[in-house]
C-alpha cells in the first residue's frame, strides 16, 4: 500500500501486515443491503485520522466512504482486537530485523495528585 493508492497516508507495507488481522465482513443472513467498501480504502482513512487528529466528522471524501462507515469499522476492529496485534506484529519484525530489542523493556506508570488531595475516593 506504501506506493500505491493510500502511499501518502499508510507506511510502506503496514496493509500488508494488516490485512490477515481484520475480521471478516460480516454477511446479513437476509441478504440486501449496499456492498461493503473496501477494508483498504477504510483503513488508510483510519490511519489518516488517527495520524492527522482530525474529528471523524472531517474525513476528506477521497477516501470513498463516509465518516460513519469508516468510525463504524474503527470500532468493530478494535473490539477485535485488531489495533493491538497490529502493535504486536510489527514490533516482531522489528525484532526479527535487529532494530528493536524486546528483550528488554521499560513500563513507566505515574500517578500523581495536587497536594492535599484524595486518590479519587470520596467520603459520603
């Protein structure tokens, strides 16, 4: 995807990696309804979005779906999980290329409250 039509929007290769993670569309079982638009074309509107910070109400119609068509899919995908396996994936290949070391990790957390203040419990 990197050079192709989404190029400008979605990194070289990250479709690629992408595409087997998806679940599959789903069928109604009455049959009907308009043909779904194509994962491709929905993902990189998703990248654009998510890289961009623009409000999902502002998705450029080059993409070929509507604002709630592509929120919709960014929803169903990450109720499946799908955003976290792609992190996971790509950190493997990273991995497996020698320009990462999982071996070797730092978790930083900070919690922090203004002076005087209680840890969110509140005394009725």
């Amino acid at each position: 995807m990197g050079s192709g039509r989404w190029g400008w929007i979605v990194p070289e290769g990250l479709w690629e990696i992408a595409r087997p993670l998806l679940p599959p569309a789903r069928v109604r079982p009455q049959g009907g309804g308009v043909a779904n638009i194509d994962d491709e074309a929905v993902f990189a509107a998703i990248i654009y979005v998510l890289v961009s910070g623009c409000a999902w109400r502002a998705l450029p119609p080059c993409f070929g779906a509507s604002k709630s068509t592509v929120h919709r899919r960014f929803l169903i995908w990450s109720r499946a999980g799908v955003w976290g396996r792609l992190h996971q994936r790509v950190l493997e290949m990273f991995a497996e290329q020698g320009l990462i070391d999982l071996s070797r990790a730092v978790l930083h957390s900070l919690m922090s409250t203004p002076k005087g203040a209680s840890m969110g419990f509140v005394k009725l």
